[in-house]
C-alpha cells in the first residue's frame, strides 16, 4: 500500500511533493523551493517519462533531466478499463477534469501515479553531485505548481498524454454499450407496422424505474463522443440548449408517471 495520500482537488502538488519527500532530503527541497522562487528557470519541457529544463544562476546555465518509468501497455489498459467501469470517474475524465480517485486505480494495478525511489532519477550538470541539487528540487517544484494547472500532465510524464488516454476511454466506453453480436440487439418493427399504437404506452410502463438525479457531469452523451471530426463547429456548445430541453421535459414526464402510479 501507497503511503502517498489521495489529492482532493487543488492539491496534486501536495501530493506529488510528499512522493519526492519520502526519498529526498528536506534541506535541499527547501533550498530549491527558494530558488524555484527566483524565476531562474529559461526552458522547461514535459515529455512522456522525462523533464528537461535549463536553470540559470549568476552566469551559468545548467541542464536538469528528470526521469520518470513509463507504464507499459498492458498497464495502461488495466488502467482505463477500470475508469471506464466507473461511471462517475469516466464522466469527471471525459469533461476534463481529474477525479482524486484515480491515484487508487493506480495503486490497485500496482501501478502507484506518484513516483517511488526506484522510478525516478534525476541529474543536473551543477558541480553538486548529490541528488537532488538544488537545481533538481526547484524543477521538483515547478512541476508540482504544472500538476496543480493540469493534473492530466501525471499521465503525461508516465507515458500517455490527456489526449491519448481520452481517445482509450471512449472507444472503451462505445463497446461496453454496444450488444456482443447482433441477435442481442433490439429490432424496432417497420414505422408502418405500428402506426396505431406508436404513441400509445403499453403494459410495459410498469417496469420501468425512475432515477431522476443529475448526471455526474453535464451533458455527458456528447462529451463521450468527443470532438465532431467532420466540422470545426462547436457542436456541444450548439446542441447543448436542445439535450437541456429534452432532458427538462422528460424529468417532467417521469415525475408525471410516478404520480399517476398507485
């Protein structure tokens, strides 16, 4: 079991911070907060499983490399068929934001977000040998304040980017809704069969049950399928006051229903 505790919102930093605490020296993290301060860095680039930046102090610039282990595949799939199966989790990812809760998604595949001991290593080309200089702990800093901007940089440096892992998650999505093969999949009858009865409520009203409480996040049928490749136009933003109406009035029918049964 992690040791890192779960970020609630705002505070990734605090938890990336505490990670890095458990095998870095707190003298030279202070060190480097304090000179985070000073606005001395001059490049800073995320990459999947590495940070490169430049530091500058007094008339010379140093190199900071900072590496992260990548997951695997196979990891990263355990990973988001898990997000997935949670309705909430996969709702919160799909409209941008991050869910505290995937850090123990992370740790249930064995795969814990923030970095131990033996996944990190970092190097600069100060004259400081030890690790981290004071150089290393500004950039520890600066990434923390990044986490805190935008968490989906936590998948980035461990080998996905936001974008990746979205583009996984809905395709996952699709198929858990679509039926295994096509003699589970409901067939309406032709319109012309069913032109006396189409708008009658049959028997069949019984069994259905009502759960009228909003959806995790707004709108989440169209932020599932994502940006519309076939048009720049912002089609949520423009569909959105239709799903509203829609949803407005079919909470009215079903509160209508539940009055009328006995």
């Amino acid at each position: 079991m992690s040791t890192t505790p779960a970020p609630t919102d705002n505070t990734w930093s605090r938890a990336w911070l505490d990670a890095l605490m458990q095998f870095s020296q707190p003298g030279r993290m202070r060190r480097g907060q304090r000179f985070a301060r000073r606005g001395k860095v001059k490049r800073f680039e995320i990459r999947p499983g590495e940070i490169l930046a430049e530091v500058r102090e007094g008339d010379q610039s140093y190199d900071v490399r900072i590496q992260l282990q990548v997951l695997p595949d196979e990891t990263w799939e355990q990973i988001v068929e898990r997000l997935s199966s949670q309705a909430l989790y996969s709702a919160r990812l799909l409209e941008g934001e991050m869910p505290p809760e995937v850090v123990q998604v992370f740790e249930d595949v064995g795969a814990p977000l923030f970095p131990r001991a033996d996944e990190l290593q970092a190097s600069c080309t100060c004259p400081d040998w030890e690790v981290p200089c004071k150089h290393i702990a500004a950039i520890y800093y600066l990434l923390a304040e990044r986490f805190d901007q935008d968490p989906f940089l936590l998948f980035q440096v461990r080998g996905r980017s936001k974008a990746q892992i979205l583009a996984m998650l809905r395709a996952l999505r699709q198929t858990q809704v679509e039926p295994e093969n096509e003699e589970e999949a409901f067939v309406a009858p032709p319109l012309e069969a069913v032109l006396d009865t189409f708008w009658d409520i049959g028997p069949e009203i019984k069994s259905i049950v009502f759960d009228i409480s909003p959806p995790a996040a707004t709108l989440p049928q169209l932020r599932r399928l994502g940006p519309f490749p076939s048009t720049s136009l912002d089609l949520i933003t423009l569909l959105a006051p239709i799903y509203e109406t829609v949803s407005h009035r079919a909470q009215e029918w079903a509160l209508q229903q539940i009055e009328l049964q006995p």
